[in-house]
C-alpha cells in the first residue's frame, strides 16, 4: 500500500485524500509529527498550505524530505493567504510544477526531484527557536510566535497573585503561564493548547514541576474543579473569524470552576464576550480597556 501524509484539511472537491493517508498537521491533537516522518519515506502528500511564508516552506521543505524520489505532492492554498507563491517556492526547491486554479485557490502538483535544493534552509529558518524579542522558545506559523501580544501584555499587568489549582487555556508557548506560576500559592496549572508546535515550546519555556501540558482543542476538555482560569482565548478557527470559539472558552472556564473560582480573561474589544460571560457567571467585573483589548474578572 502507497505511504501518504496529509497536512491540515485540503477541501475535499479540490483534492482526494487517501482514507490511509497520515494527518500530520500540528493544530490536530494526536497527529504524526511531520517533523518525525523518515526521510523517503512517502509516495505521495497532499498539503493545505497554511499562510505564513516561513512556516509555509518549512512545512513544503520537511514534506518533499519525507518522500521518496518521484513521490507525488499536492499543495494548494488561497491566492490571497500564500497560493500566489507556491509555485515559485516549489520551484526554488528544484521542482517542475504544474499550476491549476479552481475555488479561488491555488493548485500546485509536482514531484519530489531526485536532488531537492534549499530543504536544509528552509526546514531551519521555520525551526523551534528562541525568538530575540520573546526571549522564549518559539516557532514560525505560532500564535504571535516572535513577539509578546498586547492581549497578553494587557493580561500580564493586571494579573494578581493566583493560589491553588488552575488552568491556561489556548496558552501558546507559555508567556501567561510562566507569570501565573510566580506566585507560589499556586499548587498546580495545566496548560491547555491545541498548537503542539506552541505545547513543545511552552515545555522549554515554563520549567515548573507545578506545570501540567495537554494537547487539545478546549471544547473537549474536562479538568474538575478549579480555582482559577487565564485566558486569551482565539477567535479564528482554521483562519476565519469564529466569535463563538471565544464564547467556547468562556462556557468551558466557567464549567472547571468550582464555586468562587475565578476567571481572568483578556479580549479584542470589538468582540461581545460580555453577554456569554454575563451567562455563565455570577459577577463580571470589566478591568479596563486599551490598546484595542479589554480585560475581565469573572467569579462563578
């Protein structure tokens, strides 16, 4: 049987992807590594391009490495969100590309030449790294990956000393956590984050044996009775705006809980979390606003 990979969700009228074929995007819990695939070791790989360039030539380069000579590749992507450059980039690795456009995305089909050039670079430049302006470990394609978020900073500076158990939630590569677990009333924090890339990073950067890490899309999580949550809950999912992810996150903190647990959560203003949080908690106290985020406690 032909060894496929797949990374993230190609539109199934664009592309048939191999019911056998290996999920390898980081954003899927439970998923192969792309990273672990032996090199040569695929016959064919269908990719749905994510937009960031970086990232995407990372992920281009680790996929023409993981398949064998003459292995068949399939990238596509939107025009606007990377698709306009993929031919060039698959090109620049040595490939001869065939181009299609269709459902305002663009389709690229090649084959892994015998002698890909540039992998080595590409695969380092979208590496785990230590990002300069972050001081933390990172990586292309990351939430913020190379920079601190005014949400998190916003959060960062009114965030009181917590005690006993809790949990981040969409935590990234641990900038909220590390400060959480400054305060020694803390006993126990799991860091929820749906990014392995994000989770693998947040290992490095938040050395605490009070520190718990769990890969998973917070929807589906259940971790009892809480003190606390911290949040900079995500509204995109799978690159549109999803305003009910964020109200997710809000119902799913106020449900870990217990009674007069608290939540601390930071949000772009210009998304209505008041009503959810209203909902799902006894008393909402806004914190302030700026810098295009507002901040709120809310106790169950």
């Amino acid at each position: 049987m032909a060894k496929a990979a797949v990374y993230g969700f190609p539109p199934p009228a664009l592309a048939a992807v191999p019911a056998s074929a290996r999920q390898t995007s980081p954003l899927v819990p439970g998923a192969h590594a792309l990273e672990a695939l032996a090199d040569a070791s695929l016959d064919r790989s269908v990719i749905a391009a994510p937009p960031g360039t970086i990232e995407r030539r990372y992920v281009l380069a680790q996929v023409l490495r993981a398949l064998k000579p003459g292995g068949e590749l399939l990238a596509m992507a939107p025009k606007d969100k990377g698709g306009a450059r993929l031919r060039k980039e698959l090109e620049a690795f040595g490939c001869e590309v065939g181009e299609t456009a269709r459902r305002h995305q663009r389709l690229c089909r090649c084959r892994r030449p015998d002698t890909p050039k540039g992998l080595d670079a590409a695969i380092a430049d979208g590496a785990p790294q230590v990002a300069p302006r972050l001081g933390m470990w990172s990586q292309p394609g990351v939430f913020s990956w190379d920079r601190l978020d005014p949400g998190s900073a916003m959060l960062l500076q009114k965030l009181p000393a917590l005690a006993g158990r809790g949990a981040d939630l969409g935590a990234g590569v641990g900038v909220i956590a590390r400060a959480v677990l400054e305060s020694a009333a803390v006993t126990h924090l799991t860091l929820v984050e749906i990014d392995r890339r994000a989770l693998e990073a947040a290992r490095r950067n938040v050395d605490d044996p009070r520190a718990a890490f769990l890969q998973a899309d917070v929807r589906s999580v259940d971790l009892g009775s809480l003190d606390f949550v911290v949040m900079n809950p995500p509204f995109h999912d799978g690159g549109a705006e999803d305003r009910a992810l964020g109200q997710a996150f809000v119902q799913k903190a106020a449900a870990m809980l217990r009674k007069g647990g608290q939540l601390r959560m930071v949000a772009n203003v210009s998304l209505p979390y008041e009503a959810s949080l209203r909902a799902a908690f006894k008393k909402v106290t806004p914190l302030g606003q700026g810098h295009g985020f507002k901040l709120f406690e809310a106790r169950t």
